[in-house]
C-alpha cells in the first residue's frame, strides 16, 4: 500500500483513506493493486471552456444554495471529503495560505472559493467542523467567512462531476477513496478554465489562473496584473505558469510601450536631478 501511496505523490494524487462508516452504492470501486494511476488523469481538452451545471447545495449552515449564487467572478472549486483524516484538509489548507498571500485580490469581493464535498453522506455539520478544523490549523485569506463549505446530494454531484471530469473511487477491499489532487478553476459565467494539480498550490500559480478567468469577464483587473499576466503563460506540462518571453516583447506593443514609458520617465527624472545638482 505504501508503494501505492509514493505513486500517487510522485504524479500529483493523493488517495484519500475512508471513514468506517462509508456504504457507495454506485460510486466505482476498485482494489488498490490493480488501479492505474493515470484513470485520475482529466483529460483537459474534454473539460476546458465547458459551463457546468447549476448544481444545488446545502452550505455548511444548511441554507440551500446554487452554482450560479457563486458566479459572477472567478471561482476556485475544491472537491474534497470532510471526514477524511489526511489528503483532503492538507489540500485546503495549502489554498488557504496561498489565498492569503494574494493582497490585492479579496476572497468573496474578486473572486469566491467553494469547498465541495463529494461524499453524498456528509452534512452541513460536518462542513462545519471542516472550517473550524481548517481555521485552526492555517492561515486565512481576507474576508475568510466568504469561503464556501457545502454538501450536494449524490445526482448533483455526479452533474458536476461529469463536467469537470473529475473521477473518484471508493475501495472496499484496501477501505480508502481514491481521487484527484486538483484546484478547478471556474470563469465567471460557470466556464473550466484552469486545473492545477497537487496539494501544495503557489500563491503566483493561484493568482495567475484567477486572472486568466477574468480576463473578458470582469473589467476590474488592474494595470499591473494586466502586465503581468501578458508576460506569463502556463506550461501545462509543468503544470505551473512561466515567463512569456514572446509576450513579454511582442504583444502587440502594449506592454512594451507601458515599460518604455516607465523607463523613459525614470532616466528623465535621475537626468533633471543631475542637472540641477551640477548647476548649483
């Protein structure tokens, strides 16, 4: 089993051990020995620019909510299971910290967080002593009480999931789930538009993909994330964005024009201050 677990790691998944209490009916089952690790794959060029369903939920205070409450700015999607004793509050927790090193973007203002829970079995209850559990244990970003906990019965999930092309599966033999380790990235008119994988997301990387979904959406960027996310792409093989040396000197002068201004304005001012001090 340990072998198992290394393979997960080493290709950004995580396997996820169940709670004692757990009975799947049509969940997939599977038996550790057997399990491929790349079926947990999503094969992105399926998924990316499709508009998910308008789900239904239940938040962690057991008020009903939809998909579409969420929309209207970027969201970050977490499936996770909240009785699960190790990947899944690990995986949150990394969220939090990176969220909270990103200063001019605010939770619930520029963008939302939703905490979704796969497990047709957890409540609002349980979503709560997630949040608590996962206040306790990291750092949060602003406006943290924004930060969306919920629970879906099993046919909404299977909506979501099905879009998404995120896969899990319950083992009665070796008794753990097994799933993606995956931030979704959701565009503001409920579009796929990034996935980034493993549990230890960099705050650049989080950052970069909430201003890729914006971009179109919502005229709120400012003019240095505009510079910045014009000089970056992401590498889909590395999984994590780059330096877009061809942007960087070429897109369509734009930013170019911006440095040279810059530039130019900081020569003239240490020239103009040269001058004076040699005229005096």
């Amino acid at each position: 089993m340990n072998s198992m677990k290394q393979i997960f790691i080493s290709l950004s998944f995580v396997i996820v051990l169940a709670a004692a209490d757990t009975g799947w009916g049509k969940v997939p089952s599977f038996s550790a020995s057997e399990l491929d690790p790349s079926t947990f794959k999503i094969e992105e060029d399926k998924y990316l620019g499709k508009t998910l369903p308008d789900i239904k939920m239940l938040d962690e205070t057991g008020n009903a909510i939809s998909l579409s409450k969420l929309s209207g700015k970027p969201l970050i999607i977490s499936l996770i299971y909240f009785t699960c004793p190790h990947v899944c509050l690990p995986l949150n927790e990394a969220l939090a910290e990176a969220a909270a090193k990103i200063n001019d973007l605010r939770l619930g203002q520029d963008y939302n967080i939703l905490t979704l829970s796969f497990s047709k079995y957890d409540t609002p209850q349980r979503a709560r002593d997630f949040r608590r559990n996962l206040q306790r244990k990291s750092t949060m970003p602003q406006s943290a009480e924004r930060w969306v906990f919920a629970t879906a019965g099993e046919d909404e999930i299977k909506k979501l999931t099905d879009a998404t092309g995120y896969m899990f599966f319950y083992s009665s033999e070796d008794n753990v789930f097994a799933h993606p380790s995956v931030y979704i990235f959701v565009s503001p008119d409920r579009k796929v538009m990034r996935y980034l994988y493993g549990a230890n997301p960099d705050a650049f990387d989080v950052k970069m993909a909430l201003l890729e979904s914006t971009k179109g959406k919502i005229g709120k960027t400012t003019v240095s994330n505009l510079v910045t996310l014009v000089c970056y792409k992401y590498d889909a093989k590395l999984g994590v964005y780059t330096i877009d040396i061809t942007a960087l000197f070429a897109s369509d002068g734009g930013v170019m024009i911006l440095m040279t201004g810059i530039i130019s304005l900081v020569v003239h001012r240490k020239r103009k201050r040269l001058n004076e001090g040699g005229h005096r």
